[in-house]
C-alpha cells in the first residue's frame, strides 16, 4: 500500500528526495546571512570612527553581542511554541525568512535605531526559523527513519557551507568594502533563500502546513500514564514566571546598562553587598535551581535518573559553548589586534592558493548539487531554480573578485573574520570520520564524548595562550603568529564534533516522549546561558589584560575547559547508572 509520503520519494536527488536539497539550499543561505553578520558584529561596533565603526569599548561589543546571541537561543522557544500550535513549520520558516531578510536589511543603514531594530529582527527570526526547518526533516522520513542519519548529514552540511561562505564573503565585504556592503549582502542571500522556499514549498506536500491535532493522542498517553505524571502546580509555574522575568530582564539590562554608562540601568541597588545586577541573576538561577529541586524527586525512580543525567550533559554544555564561542568575539579581536595576518614573499603567494582552493571547491561541489537539483525540479518549480541559479550566480561574481582583488597585490592581508571559516572547513573535512567513529566498536559513551570534546577545547585555548605568552600585561596590538589560530579552530571544531551533534541526541534518548518539549526547552535554556556566558568571559578578558595579561584570560578557560572534561570521565559510573541502560 503506498503512503502518504511515498511521493515525496519519486524525485530524488543523491538517493533523498529533492525537496530535501530545497531545505539544505534554504538552511545554506540562511546560515550564510546569520555567520556573515555576525563574523562582522564585534568588529563593527569596536572599530574606530575614521574605519566606519561606532568607536565602542571591547566590553560594550561583547556584551551586547552575548545579549544577542543568548536572545536568539531563547527565541527558539517562542519560534517552536508557535509552530507547533498555530502557524505549522511551514508559515514559521517564512515568517522567520522574512524577519530576517529585513533586520539584515535593517542593518545595512548602520545608524543606532536601525542597527538595534535588525537586532531585534533577527533574534525573533532565527527563533521562527531555527527549530523548524528540521522538524519538516523528521516529517518526510517519519516512515523511513533509516534514511533518517543520511539526511541530516546532508542537511548539516548546508550549514557549515552557508557558515563558511557568509563569513568568507560577508566578512571580506564588511572589513575591506564597507560594513554595510557585508551587512546588505548577508540580507540579500537570506531573500534568495526565503524566496526559493516560497516558490517550491508545494514539493513538502501536506507537510508543515498546520499543527496537527494531538491533543486526543496526549490524552490517551495521560491515561496510561496517569500515575506517572507530574503536572505543573501554581506555585511551581510562578518560579518559572519570576525566574524567566528576572533572567530576561538581566540578559537585556546588562548591555543597556554598560553602553549608556549607567544612564539607563534597572538594577541600580545593591543587596547584601552586591550589585543590583548580581543579585536578581543570582536569584533567578536560585528560583530555577529550586523549582528542578521540587519537581524532580516526584517522579519515578528511572525517570528521575535519566532526568539528572541530562542536567549534568546541560551543565557542561553551558561552559562548552561559553569557551567555544569566544570565537566570534574576543578570538576575533584577538585576530584583529594581536595576531600577525599581513603576509609577504612565499606566505603570502601561498596563502593565496590555499584561499583560492578554499573557495573555489566548496562552491564547485554545490553548484554540482545544484545542477542534479535543477534536473528534477525545474520542470514543476521553474522560478525556484531560476531564483536560486541566480544566487549562484552572484555568489561566484563575488568570489573571483574577490580572489582577483587580492591576486594583484604584492602582500595578503588575512581578514580578521577569515579564521572563522576554519570551523565549518574542518567541520566538513572530519565530520565523516567522527561518524564513523561512533559507529564503530569504539564508540565512546557519552561521558567519554564530553569529556574528549571538553579536553580538546582546552587544549585549543591553551594553543592561543602560548601564543600569547609574550604579549605585554595591557598591550593593545601585538604580531602573534597566525598559525596559533588555525591550531585554536582546529582542536575546538574537534570538541565540537564530539559534543554539538550527539547532545540533542541524548536528550531525546533519555526522556519520555511526553517531556521532549520541557527538556529541549531546559537544553535550549542552558545553550542561551553559554551564549551570554561568552559575552561576560570576553568582557572579563579585557579586565585581565590589563592586569595579568592575555595569556592568563586563555589559560584560565583552558583550566575550566580541562577541569570538566576530567569531571566527565571521573563521573562516569555515576552518570552510567543515572541513564539505566540508554548508550
């Protein structure tokens, strides 16, 4: 008998169905915008008034860049609360596409009302699209799962592609043109994305078009459970109100609070000695830790465990991505101010090459994917293809400029945001081995993973803080070594392989279906907390630089990245027993 889905399987493309490579092309551009923006945020906002920037202090770009960051984590909470239950995936992939077209759009202005409104824009866009775009994934292979691993492979690498090429262009465009070209640009190829879902979205089917009705199927599951659950009482929804209020209020007023030098502050008190700022965080994190206190005991004893489990994985992600995103904000200044990117003679002939050979074959690989995509679909979604064949289009006139432009200069001057790119290369060079590690005999359990992902950051930052060692305490330019970098996003883009792609895994493993939303919600929370973590970290190494010396900043998030790897391992029979049989 032929399901429901089985048409969405006649027209393939590589072995999958073609209107998967209209999510990865959708994803890629989508990606392409967000990393292209924010390779340049940090650098906008510190670079002097004569270069086109706001002039700012390095404490002020990186709070407000680990506000933003944090806001578009929380707003995938709101952007899948939607989705499920009234727009469907669908509407929320466009509305977020179309958020985001017009915050990068925003942007490109540059002057403050516009550069906070695209801000804004683009954290209530990604929150729409983010989650959503693989929940139409999970739909078209719900009936076959085994297909399932391959897909989001594939979809993943639409990621690191749009990640790599939005940080190389945008971020040439923005350090060598003009921030508005890079921001602009970044706008342009999300409205490419955005319009090439819209004209072949009828590809999907029924699929993402409404919230299904689950509310029967929930109820059935409560009465077969009716023991086991553990609703939400009042005063338990009040600490989540309260402590959700204090921490949005906080992420929020802490940039306000520094950018306008205490003119705008709305914890301008103390309590107990602390600033007004300190307290309502620490009470919130209070609140929450009590509220996990109180629900966790009532429910039942395999449940509870794996529920500990998943904690103890949040707990470490939040210094995970608080250590790994320093990247687009105090290793970016670190490549700007501190390390030596002009290169003469052989350097620079070679760097050059590698360049070249960088953007040239990714690009080429795709395009070849496109070609396949447009032999089975251009005959139903014409202006789709002929939309996207047009991005390609500009997306090439723009890298053999830029490969030209710098082909006739006698030096190279690495951009400061080209070392970002080095993420998604290594990404897209490893990630099949990493794969295939893990389904190997020697796969790792999970605490293994963390502890292995948590090292190798460490072992990254301490690569920076040794090429840091001679930089003088309070020096603001130095010519370190470039090679101190690439070693730094090649052990992190390592850790990250081992941590990034199996903890959303975990978690679904090790909880009931019933709770999925709740615990993602939790994860999603604890990733946010990381992200504006790596605002406070990179403000923090600007206090210690002067102080101690840059070097020290680096070592002391390689003794907090090793420290918990180590933590992982010891743990290891406990967490064993918490997660009752789940690997």
């Amino acid at each position: 008998m032929e399901s429901k889905l089985d048409h969405l399987f006649k027209d393939k493309v590589l072995g999958h169905p073609a209107g998967l490579f209209v999510l990865f092309f959708t994803e890629m551009w989508e990606r392409f915008s967000y990393y292209g923006m924010r390779a340049l945020l940090v650098m906008f906002f510190t670079a002097s008034l004569m270069d086109g920037g706001w002039g700012w202090p390095r404490e002020h770009a990186f709070a407000i860049f680990g506000t933003y960051t944090s806001l578009v984590y929380l707003s995938t909470l709101l952007g899948g609360y939607m989705a499920d239950k009234v727009i469907g995936f669908r509407w929320a992939v466009v509305i977020g596409a179309l958020l985001m077209t017009l915050g990068h759009a925003s942007m490109a202005i540059e002057t403050p009302f516009f550069i906070y409104t695209g801000l804004t824009l683009l954290v209530f866009g990604s929150g729409f699209f983010k989650p959503n775009m693989t929940s139409i994934i999970s739909e078209m292979y719900a009936e076959k799962p085994e297909k399932k691993d391959g897909a989001y492979t594939i979809f993943y690498m639409g990621v690191n592609a749009g990640a790599f090429l939005g940080i190389l262009l945008c971020g040439y465009l923005g350090e060598k043109v003009g921030w508005s070209w890079g921001f602009g640009v970044a706008g342009i190829f999300m409205l490419f994305g955005l319009l090439q879902f819209w004209f072949a979205q009828n590809i999907f089917g029924d699929i993402g078009l409404k919230p299904e009705n689950q509310i029967e199927e929930l109820e059935d599951e409560a009465e077969e459970n009716k023991e086991k659950l553990n609703p939400f009482s009042s005063f338990q929804l009040a600490l989540i109100a309260i402590s959700s209020i204090l921490g949005l209020a906080w992420i929020l007023n802490d940039p306000v609070s520094k950018i306008s030098e205490g003119a705008y502050n709305l914890f301008d008190f103390s309590v107990f000695g602390l600033s007004g700022s300190n307290f309502v965080i620490l009470l919130a994190l209070a609140l929450f830790i009590l509220l996990l206190i109180i629900r966790i005991p009532k429910y039942e004893k395999i449940v509870r465990d794996r529920m500990l489990a998943v904690i103890f994985f949040a707990f470490i992600t939040i210094f995970f991505w608080a250590i790994f995103e320093q990247a687009p904000s105090s290793l970016t200044i670190f490549a700007r101010d501190y390390t030596q990117r002009v290169l003469e003679g052989n350097s620079a002939f070679i760097f050059k090459i590698v360049n070249s050979l960088m953007t040239i074959i990714p690009l080429s690989i795709i395009t070849w994917v496109l070609i396949r995509l447009f032999r089975k679909t251009f005959e139903k979604y014409a202006l789709s293809n002929i939309i996207l064949a047009i991005s390609f289009i500009i997306i090439w006139a723009i890298s053999i400029w830029m490969l030209y432009t710098e082909y006739l200069k006698d030096i190279a001057e690495v951009p400061a945001s080209w070392f970002g790119v080095l993420n998604s290369l290594f990404i897209i060079a490893f990630a099949p081995l990493f794969s295939k590690w893990w389904e190997s005999k020697y796969n790792p359990n999970a605490n293994m993973k963390y502890a292995i992902g948590m090292v190798l950051l460490g072992i990254g930052m301490a690569c920076v803080a040794i090429g840091a060692s001679d930089i003088p305490v309070g020096a603001k330019t130095a010519s370190v070594s470039l090679i101190w970098l690439v070693l730094v996003y090649f052990f992190h883009t390592m850790g990250e392989l081992c941590i990034s792609p199996v903890a959303l895994s975990y978690v679904s493993k090790l909880v009931p279906g019933r709770m999925i939303a709740m615990m993602f919600g939790i994860w999603y929370l604890a990733v946010a907390i990381g992200m504006k973590l790596a605002g406070v970290f990179g403000e923090a190494s600007e206090g210690i630089a002067k102080t101690e010396g840059l070097s020290y900043f680096f070592w002391l998030l390689t003794a907090v990245a090793v420290g918990l790897g180590i933590l992982s391992a010891i743990l290891y029979p406990v967490i064993k027993k918490l997660m009752h049989g789940v690997r």
